[in-house]
C-alpha cells in the first residue's frame, strides 16, 4: 500500500496581508517565530501553533514519501472561513487564501490537490468564488458543516451544492465552529465530541433535510472523521424514521436507503472503528484521509487501513486509492 491518496489534509500559509478590514479586530494573523514555526494568532490571542509542514511543499512531499502517500487534496484550514461574516468580507478572505494555496501547491501540482474555500453564507458570492477557483487550478472546495444555524439542508446551501453536482466537482464537508461551553472547554471535548457529533448532525440534515432527495446522484461529497458518529447510530436514525415518522418523515426513504450518496474518510484510529464504517457506509465509500499536518492526524497516513487484519489487499487498494479517484475524477 504505497499509493495512497490522502482526501483529508489542510494548509496555512505563511502569512497574508492585513484581514482587520475583512474580518474585525479579531482577525486572524501569523505569528512567524522561526523559519519553521509559527502561531496563528486571532487578535492578540493565540490560536494554534503550527509549523512548515502547513505551507512548505518539500515538506509535505517528504512526509508523504515516508508514508507512501503518492497523492494528497490540499484543503483550506476551517479557522479561516468566516461563516460570520457579510457575504463580500468572506469573499475577499477566499480569494486572498485561495490563491496563497496556489502558490503552496505549485511545486508539486501532480501530488498536491489544492481544495478552495467559498463564501457559504451568499450563495452567489460561493458559485462565483468556485468558477474563479476552478478556472485557477483547484480541483474540489471544502465547505464548513453549517452556516451559523443553518444546516446544509438550507436552500442557499442545497443550491451551492447542485451547482457543484452540475460542474462535477467533490465536496469536502469539514466540522468547524462547534459549540462552546465550560463542559466543552476541558479535555479538548470540542474536538473529541462537538466535531464527531457535528458531522453525525451534518448528514444527518443531507438525509432528513431531504437533501439526497433534491439534488441529483451526480454530487460527489465526502464528510471528514468517519462522518463522526454516523455510522454507529444509523439504526437509532432508521428506528425513528419507522417509529417516528411524524416528526422526522421529511426524507422520502428511510436513512439506510441514501448509503451509497456520499463518501467518508478513514481517520478513525482503530480496526474496530473502521470495520464498522466499511460495514455500513461500504468498502466503495471510504477514503484514507489523515487530517495531515495536524497533531489530531493520523501517521503514518493510513496505518489503520494498511493494518486492519479484516481487509484483503483488494479491500485495502480500494480505499486507500480507487475510491479517491473516483471520488476526485482521477483516471
């Protein structure tokens, strides 16, 4: 297994160009420390600490070389999408990190897929920002879960993503602005339960929200983290459909029936967690993805797949690579 494609990686630049006009007294900045390190900053609070494996290609390329990744999509980090915003203010911060991913990409365009960020929130803004990036070079766009407490079954949002099903481009869906509270605040529970629980909630919306119903079987989406706690409660969700369908009827068919309309990536960690999501997402449907560079990420990229003593080489082939391909319109 030393071909793999990884669908689930991020990058940061090495800095930007003043965003307070955009995006207010809080906006994000980079704390450059070393040639090496650096901290992004929001205001005059740190954010995270990163290094140069988030803009420096020969990084990238030499970490992928020792894991036998052959290829990896370059998506944007989700701090940066400013769902909050006024649709022009997002606009402009997309554009300005869109083309910085560009020029990260730009060494190794054969192994580097970059992944846009659109302005979600103005539906015109996106298309628009998603033809602009397309015609630049990038391949796919990564999109946040929801849209302050809009799901992705909002009618700005389903449009966004017909239009993506009509130009034949993949769709990342990444959790991003969980909620916060004393409760969340310890133990990193954001990332550990707010991002799983997120993604569950976001396909969720895709199912009940009637979603896969209106949008045609063109779309190729995929959702980040073994689309969270999804595939352990799709039979809570099948139950309610049957024993509640008042209440959450909105879909035309029961949620076993969409299996097979989107995609998830393989970070999960554990065999017993990936025989589970192959069980019941599919062998088709999964994708190595790492969450490269991050420390949350998964390395060597794809040691769950590549050691899962229930998978036979073609099963390990089909995720680590054929399914990204397809997913990704690679020949």
């Amino acid at each position: 297994m030393d071909d793999i494609i990884d669908v689930h990686t991020h990058y940061v630049p090495n800095g930007w160009p003043d965003l307070t006009a955009e995006a207010g007294p809080d906006a994000p900045w980079l704390k450059v420390e070393s040639e090496s390190d650096a901290m992004i900053m929001r205001g005059t609070k740190e954010f995270r600490r990163i290094q140069a494996d988030c803009w420096d290609a020969g990084t990238r390329l030499l970490d992928m070389d020792a894991d036998g990744v052959q290829a990896q999509v370059v998506s944007p980090t989700p701090a940066f999408f400013n769902y909050g915003r006024t649709g022009d203010q997002a606009a402009k911060i997309a554009r300005i990190f869109n083309d910085l991913a560009l020029d990260i990409v730009a060494p190794a365009t054969d192994r580097l897929i970059p992944f846009c960020q659109v302005p979600l929130q103005d539906t015109d803004a996106a298309c628009r920002e998603l033809e602009r990036c397309l015609a630049n070079g990038h391949r796919g766009v990564e999109i946040g879960n929801h849209v302050g407490d809009l799901d992705l079954d909002s009618v700005g949002v389903v449009t966004f993503l017909q239009h993506c099903a009509s130009l034949d481009v993949p769709v990342f869906v990444h959790p991003w602005d969980m909620a916060s509270s004393p409760r969340l605040d310890r133990w990193m529970a954001q990332w550990l339960t707010a991002m799983p629980a997120e993604t569950h909630l976001s396909i969720l919306a895709m199912i009940l929200g009637g979603v896969f119903d209106r949008i045609d079987d063109r779309l190729k989406i995929c959702f980040a983290h073994g689309g969270g706690s999804f595939a352990f409660w799709l039979g809570r969700m099948e139950n309610a459909w049957h024993g509640r369908y008042d209440v959450i009827g909105t879909s035309e068919f029961p949620p076993s029936h969409y299996l097979g309309r989107f995609y998830v990536d393989s970070v999960v960690f554990d065999e017993r967690a990936l025989r589970l999501l192959v069980d019941t997402i599919g062998a088709d449907r999964v994708m190595v993805g790492s969450d490269y560079p991050y420390p949350l990420g998964e390395r060597p990229v794809g040691d769950v797949v590549r050691k899962s003593g229930f998978l036979d080489e073609r099963g390990r082939k089909v995720i680590a690579r054929e399914n990204a391909q397809r997913f990704l319109g690679i020949p």
